[in-house]
C-alpha cells in the first residue's frame, strides 16, 4: 500500500486485528520512509452495487458517504460510534445480499430511516428533514404527526 503522506509505495502492518462487530480487519501501518502511521480496514464486498439516482444515474454504492450521511445526522447525539458502526455494516450486508446489483437511492435512503429511527429520534428527524426536503417549519410537524400516529396505530 502507498503511504498517504509521502506517497512512498512501500509501507509495513504493524498490527491487525478484527473490529469489535467481526466485519472488518483493522491495520495499523507505517510507512518506513517518513514514519507516518495510519490505520486502514479491509471489508467484505460481496458484490459491486450500484446506486440508481432520482435522475437516472447510475453512479457505484459509496459506504464512505452512507458513513458521513448516518454521521451528519447524528453529531453531538449520545450514540455509541461502535453501535453506528454495526448499524452501518448492516445495512451494507442487506444491501449487498439482497440478490439485486441495482439499488435505488430510495432504497438506501429508507434503510438509513428505518435505522436511525432505531438509534435516535433526533438524528432521525435530522436525515429525514434533507432526505424529504423539508422547506419549512411545517414540514417537520406533519412529519413528527405522522410519525406519532404511526407508532400509536402500531401499539
């Protein structure tokens, strides 16, 4: 691997172990050039997906940017990073065995609902209101009203 700091092309591991979950290798490496040091994770991937947008476009699953969207809405909350992790990782796995190689990014974007509703309500309301578009004040009161209604029904 090249070091990301000198860009030197030969770099060592210095220690590797499986991440808290078990879905992924943690490595610490070093670069014996500059004697930077960073960590990388080494995942499964058990197939290539591809995101369909609204437009039409087909652009390749990013887990980095579900990771920073799932992150955003979820700043300053009092959640476990390991337990976002987790959620994160699971919501690739079902993404990746659902038998599909095509995703929608509606699809994408209602498992991260369904999951932070899970995590927390704050950040659930916080990744609805980009992932809906809220325009204004209104919006958030029809949606935590639906979302009321829908959890007495569910009772």
């Amino acid at each position: 691997m090249r070091c990301p700091f000198c860009g030197h092309s030969d770099t060592n591991v210095k220690d590797s172990r499986p991440t808290e979950d078990n879905t992924a290798i943690r490595r610490r490496r070093a670069c014996p050039d500059c004697g930077a040091r960073w960590t990388t994770f080494e995942r499964v991937q058990l197939r290539d997906l591809l995101v369909i947008k609204h437009n039409g476009q087909r652009a390749p699953f990013d887990r980095d940017k579900l990771e920073r969207s799932m992150h955003i809405a979820l700043r300053k909350r009092p959640v476990d990073p390991d337990r976002v992790d987790r959620v994160i990782s699971g919501i690739v796995r079902r993404l990746e065995s659902s038998g599909e190689s095509e995703i929608s990014s509606d699809a994408i974007g209602e498992a991260v609902m369904d999951a932070l509703a899970g995590l927390d309500s704050v950040a659930y309301v916080r990744f609805a209101s980009v992932y809906k578009n809220f325009r204004e004040a209104k919006d958030f009161e029809d949606f935590i009203g639906a979302e009321q209604l829908a959890n007495e029904e569910a009772d």
